[in-house]
C-alpha cells in the first residue's frame, strides 16, 4: 500500500500551511493523534491491511474541513477528500467509506460499521487517558476564540454533559479506555463542586 505515503505528504502539507493559528485542539498535532491512535485500535481490533488503509485515509481527513470552516467541517472534510482521493486513484467506493467513517466523527457520534466505529474511538480516545486534562485544556483555549467569554466553569459543565453522554464503539476502548474517562469524569465533576 505506497499509496498511502503521497497522501499523507499532501494532507499534512496542507494541515501545516492552511490551519488557522487559532486552531490549538484541531491542530496538526491532533490529526497525527487520531492517525497513531486509529493504527493502535485498529490492530487491537484485528483490522486487515486494506482497512487499515483506507481508515488511515480517514483519520488524515477527517478534520481537513477546518481549514474552511469550523460548521460542517466533517462534509467539507469529506468533499476535499473525495476530489483529492479521485486524483490518488481511489476508487468511488473506497471514497465513500472513507467519507463514511469521518461522517463518525461527528458530535454525538453515530458510526454505522465497525472501521467508522475505531475512528470515532480514536477521535476522542483521550478521554480515557492521562492526557485528558491537557487536550481539554487545548480545546478550551480553542473555544474560547469562537466564545471569547466562556468561563472556565461554563466549560467544565459542557465537559462534564458531554462526558456523561459519550461512550465508546470498539470492545478495546471498552475494556481499556471507559474505566479511565469515569476517572476523568469525576475530576470534572469534582471541579464543578468547587464552583
């Protein structure tokens, strides 16, 4: 699969020169997340190699929208995706699932087959990890250009209702991810308590 080396040259190229500076959680960094954590989960899920392929397209894409828009970014994701992947080759229904799976990302997640299911997961995956506080931080700073008057008790209340509400697809982040994020939980809710 050499495919996948242009594609991901390109993507980050265009991640690197396009992203708005103050994109701190939807950075480039975040991109490269979601692809090793989609790698990881995906291995972990015993995904074949064509799969795997097509999910690491996905991953690369799947916030390319916000170097338009913030609203719809996961339909602009999927339309820049769809003319460049063309351009690479893919065929239309490679181009479909892989449009199919970012569609996953988006909140509240609903993925509707088992590769669209690891995405999602890998997307958020740092709920269920030590690294929780400091993408959440990243997100919040984010926010806070679009609401410049968000306190930060406000966000720990949408933290916390969002928390509350999401759960993970793939049985690896069930097992190994969800007892963490109720950890992560209960620091929010913790923190809520002091407001």
């Amino acid at each position: 699969m050499d495919k996948f080396l242009p594609i991901y040259n390109k993507v980050i190229s265009n991640l690197e020169q396009n992203l708005p500076s103050w994109l701190h959680y939807h950075c480039l960094e975040h991109t490269q997340h979601v692809l090793d954590k989609v790698i990881y989960i995906a291995k972990k899920e015993k995904v074949g190699e064509k799969e795997l392929f097509l999910l690491k397209i996905a991953a690369l894409y799947h916030d390319i929208g916000f170097i338009i828009n913030r609203e719809n970014h996961e339909e602009l994701s999927c339309i820049i995706a769809t003319k460049e992947l063309q351009e690479f080759g893919l065929k239309s229904e490679e181009i479909e699932q892989i449009c199919e799976m970012m569609k996953a990302t988006e909140i509240p997640q609903k993925p509707t087959s088992h590769l669209a299911a690891i995405l999602a997961d890998a997307d958020l995956e740092y709920l269920g990890t030590d690294d929780f506080l400091e993408w959440s931080e990243k997100l919040y700073k984010e926010l806070l250009h679009y609401q410049p008057d968000l306190s930060e008790d406000k966000w720990n209340e949408i933290q916390y209702n969002f928390m509350s509400s999401h759960h993970y697809h793939t049985s690896y982040c069930k097992q190994n991810r969800e007892p963490k994020k109720l950890k992560n939980l209960k620091l929010i809710k913790n923190k809520l308590k002091k407001v």
